[in-house]
C-alpha cells in the first residue's frame, strides 16, 4: 500500500532514484491488479458468448460452431412473449417512474415542511431494504387485501422500487441547479408555470434522463421481487429465464442470455450517448 | 394576497408530494408494516411468538451468521479490489479514463441474473476453467469450484463490484492529489499520509461503496442459489423458501423482519461513519 501512494502522488520532477523506482513498482501493482479484475469482470460474460455458438448440447467441450440456438430462441414464442411483457411493464413503470420521481424531488429539494425527514427516510429505503424482504412484504399485503397477482400488481411493485432511484438521481440534479437563471426568467415576466417548462425542466433533462434508463434498467434486470408478485402463467424475461438458468438443460439459454447483454450495452451506450449531447447544450 | 400565496404553495407542495408519496406508502411502506404484523400471526390469524421462537433455532441462527460473515468479507474483500483498481482509473489519462469507466458501467448495467449465471457456467465441473485444466494436465479429476462458501463469495464479488468500484472512483477523482504532496512535503512518510489525508477525504465513496455491496449481499437469492447450490445457504434462501415451497409465512416474515434489523444496523453505522452523506448513485 505504501507503494501504491507513492505511485499516486504527482511529483516526478522531485524524485530521487529509489523512490523513482518505489513509483514503477507501485504502479506495475496497481496495472496488474486492475487487469486482473477487469478479466475477472469480463472473462466470463465472454467465454459464455462464445459458448452460446457451440454446437455441444450440454458441457463446455467445443464441438463446432453453430447459430442454432438463436434459432431455436427466436422460434420460442414463450421466450419471445416474455419479453414483450418485461418490454412492457419496463417502459410503463418507467414513465410513471419518472413523472413521481421528478414531482417529489421538487417538493423535496425545494420546499420545507414538517415530516420532511420521514420522507427523507422513506424515499431512501429502497436503496437500503433487501430486495427479497421488499418482494415478501408485497407478497402478503396483496395476498391480505385479497389483491390477485398479475399485470397490475408487477407494475404497482415496479413502479414503488424505481421511483426513488428516479428521485435520487434529479435530486442530485436539482441540487446542483443555479436558481438565478430561474429569478431572471421571472424578473423578465414569465410566471412560475412557464418558468417551469421553459427554464426548470429543459435545464434538469440530463437527471431525468439518467433517472430514466436506471428506472427502465432496473424494471428489465427485476427478478426477486418480480417473482413474488407476478401472476401465474404471466412472465417477464428474467422470471421466465430464472428456472432454465438454474437447470442450465439446453444452450438456448446462452444464446438468450447473450441477447440480454446485447440489450444492456446498448442501454450503458445510448445513455452515453444521451448525456453527451446533452452536456454540450 | 399573502395569505393566497402561502396557501397556493401549499397546495403546490401537496400536488408535488401526493402522488409519489402516495404510491410510496401504499406500495412499499404499507407492505413492510404487514411482515411486522403476520411475524406475530399464525394461520388462523391468531398471536404467536412461534416465528420467532424457530428463528432462534441454532440452525436457523447458524445461517444468519454465516450470511453475515459472508456478506462482511464479500464486502472487505470487495474493497481491496477496487481501491487500487479506482485509484489506478482516477490517474490515466482523460481519454484512457472514459474507457475504462465505460469497461465499469458496462456489467453495472448487465443484468445480473446472466452474469451471475455466466460466473457459474465457468466454474461448473464440466465448464471452460476445468476442461481447460484438464486439457492442459493440471489437473486429472475436475476441480469442484462450486457449492461451497467460497464459492458463494466469490459471485457476490463478482456481481457487486461495479458498484463498489464506481462510487471508490468518484470520490478518487474529486480527490486534491496536491494535498499528499503537501503531507509529503511537511515530512509525513508514505503510510501516514495515506491513513491521515487520503483515506478520510474519500471515505464517504469507501462507505456508499460498501452499503451498495453489504445489502445485496446480505439479502442475496440469486447468488447463493447459483453458486452455493443446497450446501452453502444464505438467509435469503430461507425466506423465499417459506413462501414458495414451504408455505410458513409466520416464520418467514419474523426472518424477514430480523434481515431488515440487521441491515439497518449496518446502515446506522454507515451514517454515523458518513456522518449522513448520501450514497452517490
């Protein structure tokens, strides 16, 4: 550790020749310590790509390369409709997501009122509660107010655990936000309606952005409490992968479970992409 | 006039504040009150104690501590990693940087039921690394990587370290490097400056780190079913095990309710260490 300090601190010009050597040293560490993990992240999401093109119908022993399994997956209607329904209670939830996140951060951000705390706490919680006890508590409450599962009650769940990531994150946004542009749209006549949309909102869009595709991201990766609360016979991807993933009986699965990483680059892109552009405005 | 005012921005903040708040306490809040509720009701709806008398089972208490004893060291282990691995991304080059950070956010966003999945693949008695082994003549018998302790660790590692790494770098990045050299400069040698002046300014990005990993940890499913099989188990096993097959929800909700104690033990302590900072997203 005492190497890797002096491998961090920006004073070559100064450096006599056995300190000189202390920062190489310390930063061949850090080198190898970073390629090592970025391998250890990626090995494996690579070697099962790979294998998503065996032909072997079980084990890892290379047989032959194939495109098969895609077939076989996109001929798999279930597959297909499951997707469709994670596509939907996604985009859904993640509108209403956006919409409460937003109003509450406002409120949160830009008023004061008695019980702010309890909302502080509140909004937090769902960052701090396991995902699995959320999943439960929800099980029972539908289950005690004679609630039947299905399309509703996953959206009600999806909604409720991407809300305060949605609020979190143009919270952020709005902390940082310089009020003054505001006071002179107002000075120059506009009322506090216009302000709003002309001003407030254009100027917290990256946030929102953001809030946006964590929420959507979030909703499509949901397992736990997705299966708690989903009705019988009605599946989102990850719900209808989980009982083949844990057999792992065909290699179908690798080629779906590729298809998922696919969607998730493109997600990580497109919010680059996003913010990019709108950081240049 | 000014009483108008008040009373609109009153209404203002209910408007902000009711829909969200709303969903919130019926979608989230409400639902965890009732596992506080059902932990003291039997099927008849009638008061016990016997939930939680199971729970001080020593088996049952057997779990709790191995599941916290995983969690803690997933978490430790966690951060050792990515101390290095953010402190060697916050130093490259701006370019180099958002590569590097792009390399991150990537599994961040991944879903993690296929990586986790991706993880097991690997390791299975007839996966890649011991075909490879074999292969090579290492090995003669397969190598059985999986169903153990370690086994669970080491995907909750895996799964949970971009959220780690992330906040560890962000707190890196907005770190004064000039500081250390002024530690330096006044005589303070390698390990000192780095316990006295590097580590409490990027402490609050070491603490999101490590809540962002515990919590999942603790109340890990998808893991501890993956990789730890039927032998290594984790309290998030148990619950869901009494709400699937098992049908105990008395003694599933006290389980529950005891995780959220322990977890927000450790969130307490968090705050306190943090002295209330937020976890950066």
């Amino acid at each position: 550790m005492a190497q890797l300090v002096s491998a961090s601190s920006s004073a070559p010009a100064n450096v006599a020749g056995e300190s000189r050597a202390r920062v190489s040293a310390g930063r061949l560490v850090l080198t190898t310590i970073t390629a090592a993990t970025f391998a250890f992240l990626y090995v494996p999401i690579f070697v099962l790509i790979i294998f998503s093109f065996n032909q072997a119908k079980s084990g890892a022993t290379w047989t032959g390369f194939t495109t098969e399994w895609y077939a076989k997956m996109f001929a798999n209607e279930d597959l297909i409709e499951a997707a469709l329904n994670s596509l939907l209670v996604g985009t859904i939830s993640t509108l209403v997501a956006v919409v409460l996140g937003t109003l509450l951060a406002l409120a949160m951000e830009r008023y004061s009122f008695k019980g702010k705390a309890f909302w502080d706490g509140l909004l937090y919680m769902p960052v701090i509660i396991p995902e699995i006890v959320a999943g439960v508590s929800l099980l029972l409450f539908f289950a005690f107010i004679g609630l039947e599962r299905g399309f509703p009650t996953l959206l009600a769940a999806h909604v409720a655990f991407t809300t305060p990531f949605v609020y979190l994150t143009v919270r952020a946004r709005l902390a940082d936000f310089d009020r003054s542009v505001e006071e002179a749209a107002m000075d120059l006549g506009a009322d506090e309606w216009h302000t709003f949309w002309r001003i407030t909102l254009p100027l917290l869009m990256p946030g929102v952005v953001s809030g946006a595709l964590l929420a959507f991201t979030l909703s499509m990766d949901d397992f736990i409490i997705s299966n708690f609360v989903k009705g019988v016979g009605w599946n989102t991807l990850p719900v209808y992968v989980w009982p083949q993933l844990k057999r792992a009986v065909s290699p179908e699965i690798n080629a779906a479970s590729t298809m998922l990483l696919l969607f998730s680059i493109f997600i990580v892109v497109l919010s680059l992409v996003l913010q990019r552009r709108q950081s240049r405005i | 006039m000014a009483t108008l005012l008040r009373k609109s921005r009153a209404l203002q903040l209910l408007g902000l504040m009711f829909p969200g708040g709303f969903w919130m306490v019926v979608f989230f809040l409400l639902p965890l009150l009732f596992i506080v509720v059902l932990s003291f009701l039997d099927n008849e709806r009638l008061f016990t104690l016997e939930g939680y008398q199971r729970v001080f089972d020593p088996l049952y208490i057997g779990i709790f501590l191995q599941s916290i004893w995983i969690s803690l060291l997933t978490t430790i282990i966690s951060l050792l990693i990515s101390f290095p691995v953010a402190l060697f991304m916050a130093r490259l080059p701006k370019g180099w940087r958002d590569i590097a950070l792009f390399a991150v956010m990537i599994p961040f966003w991944t879903n993690f039921l296929v990586r986790t999945y991706a993880l097991q693949f690997l390791m299975r008695n007839q996966g890649p690394i011991n075909l490879l082994l074999q292969w090579i003549g290492l090995i003669d018998e397969p190598l059985s990587m999986l169903n153990t302790p370690a086994a669970v660790m080491v995907g909750l590692i895996y799964g949970n370290l971009p959220f780690m790494i992330l906040p560890v770098y962000t707190s890196l990045e907005k770190f004064d490097w000039t500081l250390l050299e002024a530690a330096q400069d006044l005589g303070a040698s390698a390990w000192p400056a780095f316990f006295r002046v590097m580590l409490p300014l990027t402490a609050p990005g070491l603490l999101s780190g490590s809540i962002l990993t515990f919590v999942p940890a603790i109340g890990s499913y998808v893991t501890a079913e993956l990789m730890g099989g039927g032998k290594a188990t984790m309290i998030g096993r148990v619950i869901a095990g009494q709400f699937e097959q098992a049908q105990n929800w008395t003694f599933g909700s006290a389980m529950s309710l005891i995780l959220m104690v322990i977890v927000t033990i450790f969130a307490l302590i968090y705050f306190r260490l943090g002295r209330g900072e937020r976890v950066a997203l």
